[in-house]
C-alpha cells in the first residue's frame, strides 16, 4: 500500500519501451519474482477452488487425489482435475509474466504488489462502512418494532432472517463497496478509527443519558473495531509500523538486514497466512468457512447480523498479510543486493 505517486513514478521508469533496469535481470531477482507472483497465484487459485468447493459444491482438488474435501458435494472427476490443474496454471503464468517484464526490478513489483493490496483494503474499509451502518439501521428499527412499518410485515419477517439480509442486503453492499474501491484513493483507516469512537460515544450518550441501550450497538463497535484492527496490520507492515524487539538487528547493516527481513517474510510471514488460511478454509466446519456458509450470527437478541463477517476477517487479514509479505519479501532481497530505495528498516526497532 504504497503512495500512488511514489507507485506511479516506480511505475513510470520501466516499461515495454523503456531500456532494462540496471538491477533486474540477474538470476536473484528472476527466481525472487518468480516465487512471489507464483505465492500470490496460488493464494488466487486457493480461494477461487475454497468459493467452487464449498459454495458451488465442486468435488475439490483433492478429491483429484483421493482426498475429496470436507462437506462438499460428490462431483465429476474432471471439476476435481480442473480444480488440481489450477495451481501449475497459475504458476506458469507467474512465470510467463516474470519473463515478458524482465525489465522490472524487486522494488518496482513490489510497489505494484502493494498497490494490490492497497485496492483490496481499500475495498474491504468501504465494505465494513456500508454493511456496519445499513445492518444497524436495521437492527434499530427491528428491535423497536418499526421494519413492519418502513418494509412492510413480508421484508419485515424475511429481513429478521440471516441470511435474506446477507444475501439481499449485505451482498449488495459488498459490490458496492468494490465498486467504490475503484475510484476512491483513500484507505480509510483514519475515518474508521473515528466511526469506532463515535459509535462508542453514542453508546456512552445513550446509555447515561437516556438509560438507553441495545446489543446491536455494542456490536458495531466489535464490527468496526475488528476491521480495523485486522485491516490495518498489512499497512502497518508497509510502513514498518510493528514494533520489533531485536538486540541484534539494529546493528546489522542494510544487505543482513534484508537477510533477516527475507528469510522472516519466508518462515514467519507467508508461511504463518498459508497456516491460517489451511486451517480455517479446509472444510465447511472449519472456522472461517461454517460461518460464512451459515451467515451465523449472535444469540444476542436483537443483534447485528454480521459474526459471519467478522469470521470472513481472519481470511482478509491472512491475504492481505500473505500479499505484503510477497511485497516486502521483494523490498528485502532488493536490499541484499544493495538496490537503491532501501527504506529504513530501524524506525521501530526496540532495542
């Protein structure tokens, strides 16, 4: 999640008509490239297969193997097949794309990387924004019997239904949101750090001044929060913001810095999101998926209907991680081969 100027003006160095960059082309930076762009084509394909599997009820790749995943429904041997041959495609891909941008240098794809991510927090702000304030809307004006006379009793009953307001509400929204993402150029974290202030404040106001107070609001300051706390991580990463607590990294020079930032992105980064993302999307019971195909919500009355939401955070936070990662993991091995651009690695180091 880059300065779009400073993205542009990476951007605007190379190019098909531009002569190669003085630091791209070795060997280092080939196989860096390539085993970045293959991670992020993996982590498409998985979740493309993760949405087919569980919610258009494909047999799943590993049912190409013998292995046929949790809770999905029987289907054709070829699907499965389809599903396997996913993940060398985009490999191959990875690799034809690595090979028509030779010119490109590490810190130019990693500038485009997270300009990726960028859009996709960019998208996932505005969706937290539009779904957190239709769904309490709604939740007040159920909770004080008002949906009957604003819908009508037929919405009235269905939208007291889980999943008629995820499908008919907050799906919407979510295209919506996408839509937005497009054209804004704001991250919004700033403006969500606020809206959880506010909606905390107007519980405060609420409840000492007119002994008022309903679950709902407590869970838009959940909704809110969680977002931001979760949404935000690939962007602190961006900016060095996580605070390390190292006795000796602060004495390494750029080049072992860019050892340790390489090998951590590796072996803690990217491998910890994989982990996550495993482990909550591998079968229809699992933590991420069971509550996105049930659209679960809490048993607190007359509460917001978006626990399965907060669930379909974890997956947001492991991508967005993984994403960034694959971008600093490129930052750093620009570093050991002592590419100008480096950025200052020891703001938040905590010795």
């Amino acid at each position: 999640m880059t300065n779009p100027t400073t993205a542009e003006g990476s951007a605007a160095t190379t190019g098909p008509d531009k002569p190669a960059s003085p630091v791209s082309g070795s060997i280092t930076t080939t196989l860096t490239r390539l085993f970045g762009w293959a991670i992020l084509g993996a982590l498409v394909v998985f979740m493309l297969n993760n949405y087919m599997t569980f919610w258009l009820g494909w047999p799943g790749a590993g049912a190409a193997i013998g292995h046929p995943a949790s809770g999905a429904e029987s289907g054709s041997a070829i699907l499965a097949w389809l599903q396997l041959a996913a993940y060398p495609v985009a490999i191959i891909l990875a690799a034809l794309y690595v090979r028509s941008t030779a010119h490109h240098g590490l810190r130019d794809d990693s500038a485009r990387i997270s300009n990726i991510n960028t859009f996709l927090i960019r998208f996932a702000f505005f969706m937290v924004l539009y779904v957190g304030v239709a769904d309490a809307i709604i939740s007040f004006l159920r909770v004080e019997g008002l949906l009957p006379v604003v819908f009508g009793d037929y919405f009235a009953t269905e939208l007291g239904k889980s999943t008629y307001r995820g499908t008919f509400v907050h799906m919407p929204l979510v295209g919506l949101a996408l839509v937005t993402g497009v054209f804004s150029r704001t991250l919004g974290f700033t403006w969500l750090a606020l809206l959880v202030v506010a909606a905390e404040l107007l519980i405060v106001i609420t409840r000492f001044i007119f002994s008022y107070e309903q679950a709902f609001m407590a869970d838009l300051v959940r909704f809110w929060y969680a977002a931001l706390f979760l949404f935000a991580s690939a962007h602190t990463l961006l900016e060095e913001g996580h605070v390390r607590v190292d006795v000796f990294y602060t004495t390494f020079n750029t080049k072992k810095k860019g050892v340790v930032n390489a090998v951590g992105s590796i072996l803690l980064g990217i491998s910890l999101c994989w982990i996550i993302l495993f482990v909550g999307m591998n079968g229809s019971s699992s933590v991420i998926n069971s509550p996105l195909l049930a659209f679960e919500t809490t048993q607190t009355g007359f509460g917001m209907y978006v626990k399965y939401f907060m669930a379909g955070f974890l997956a947001i936070f492991a991508t967005s991680m993984m994403i960034q990662f694959v971008s600093y993991l490129m930052d750093a091995v620009a570093d050991v081969r002592e590419e100008p651009g480096s950025h200052d690695h020891l703001v938040h180091a905590v010795q």
